[in-house]
C-alpha cells in the first residue's frame, strides 16, 4: 500500500514497458490473417484505436488544471500519454494486417469527427474544474481509474470474444500497461480522498451524476453504445463489469455502494 503519491509515481516508473521495440518487432504481425476475426469485432477495435488516439486531448484539458500542474501527475502523464498513443498505433497496424484497410490519415480523419459541442464543452471544463481547485484533482485521478479500468476489461473481453490468438497476444501486451496506469491513478485517487470529507462528497457527486463511458463525447453514444452491447452483452457481460470496474471503484474512500457505472452499462448490455 503506497502512502504518498511520490511513492505511486516512483513504483509505475519502475515498471518496465510491455510494448517495447523487440516487442514490436518481433511481433507475428504476418500471422494476423491466418486466423478470422469476427467482422463485428472492426468498429471496436476502431473506437478503441481512436480512444487511445485522442489521449492527448485529455490530456491538453488536464494540463489547464491544478490536476495537471502537480508534478507528480505531469510526470506520470508524460509517459501515460506517449504509451496511450502507441497503443492506437498497434491497434491500426492489427486492423491493416487483418485486411481492415485504414485510411493514412486515419488520426486527422477522426479527430476531424469530434463533434463541435464536444470541444466547445472541452473549452469550459478547466474553468468550471479550476473553480474547485485541489479538490478536483481527486475527481480526474478515479474518473481515469475509472475509464482505465473500462479499457482493461474492453481488451480482455475483446480477446475472450474473438478468439483471435494474434490479437489476444497484442491486447495482453497492451493491458499490461493499461494494469499499470490504473493502479497510478486509483492509488492517487485514493491518497486525495483519504484527505478530505468535502473531496469524497464531490468525486462521489461528479462521478455517479456526470460520468459517460470512455471515449463517449469524442465518439458518438451510439458507438459508445455499440462497444458496451458487443463486449458485455447479456447478464454475464454485465457481472464481469461490475466485478472488475464497479467493484473496484466502490474500494475508494466515500464511493462504497454507488453502481451508477454498472448501471450505465447494463441499461445497453441487458
Ligand atoms: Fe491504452
Ligand atoms: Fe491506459
């Protein structure tokens, strides 16, 4: 159990990288079309790549906060980022090794369908976080221990689903590092909510009332919608969410009982 967040950022900058060059390299990328993949599996794997894309416009928002001017969290986020964007990379070349052609400009082409109201919002949001200062720090660090954890899970059921034994060899690597980032930032959420009373009440408040699934608001709900019915359909799908997201969200000081997340999820899924 860490005590201080300098103790959480010295442990995730020992953990070595998953995806490193070798990795890469050696990779069976020529054995990808040897094996099928289920033609509703695509458009997942494309809200996934464009997710682990649009990092770094999270990550321009958190730069205009308190969240983002704390050392320990602009460090972590330095390489958080640069790891998010590989992972996007990977997930492209899978898709053109399975014969999913991507357009070269795959990163311009999405970024250019971000909805209007989505970056005007984006425009608002370090003015209204800022109102809260410190306090709001707790909020983003269990949000992204929150949607690491969505993305962690997505992976492992897409490699459950498709059964695809060079993708699933890929979505390991990957979630390896995704383990790592939620660990950074369900122990800072942790480490801030243990401070504060009134920092419990409003990550609890902000979380159960505004929270949307990962990538919802870059990409539209209806695909959003689409991801959550592929990879947790059914009454299964759902218990495997609530067990490993829901459930440990709720091990964060002042969100014990709160379900609104496998709420959202089970009202596509079931
Ligand atoms: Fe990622
Ligand atoms: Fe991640």
């Amino acid at each position: 159990m860490f005590e201080t967040e300098t103790d959480v950022l010295a442990w995730y900058e020992e953990q070595p990288r998953a995806l490193t060059p070798e990795f890469v390299n050696n990779f069976p990328w020529h054995e990808v079309r040897a094996h099928a993949l289920a033609p509703a599996f695509a458009p997942v794997l494309i809200y996934m790549r464009d997710v682990e894309a649009f990092t770094d416009i999270y990550y321009e928002e958190l730069r205009r906060t308190p969240t983002g001017k704390s050392p320990v969290i602009k460090k972590f986020m330095d390489r958080w980022s640069v790891e998010e964007f590989q992972h996007a990379e990977l997930l492209n070349r899978f898709l053109n090794e399975a014969g999913i052609p991507t357009s070269k400009r795959w990163l311009e082409e999405a970024r250019a369908k971000i909805p209007f109201n989505y970056t005007f919002e984006n425009r608002l949001y370090p003015i209204i976080t800022n109102c809260f200062g410190k306090h709001f720090s707790a909020v983003h660090m269990a949000w992204g221990a929150v949607n690491e954890m969505t993305t962690l899970q997505g992976y492992r059921r897409l490699w459950q689903l498709a059964k695809h034994p060079v993708l699933e060899k890929l979505l390991r690597a990957i979630s390896q590092e995704e383990s790592a980032h939620t660990k950074f930032y369900w122990n800072i959420a942790r480490l801030k909510l243990e401070r504060s009373g009134f920092t419990r009440k409003l990550a609890r408040t902000v979380i159960s009332r505004f929270w949307t699934p990962v990538g919802q608001g870059t990409k539209p709900k209806r695909e959003a919608n689409y991801l959550i019915a592929t990879l947790f359909k059914g009454a299964d799908g759902v218990d495997f969410f609530d067990r490993n997201v829901n459930h440990k969200l709720e091990q964060l000081p002042g969100f014990t009982g709160l379900k609104s997340i496998t709420q959202r999820i089970a009202r596509i899924a079931l």
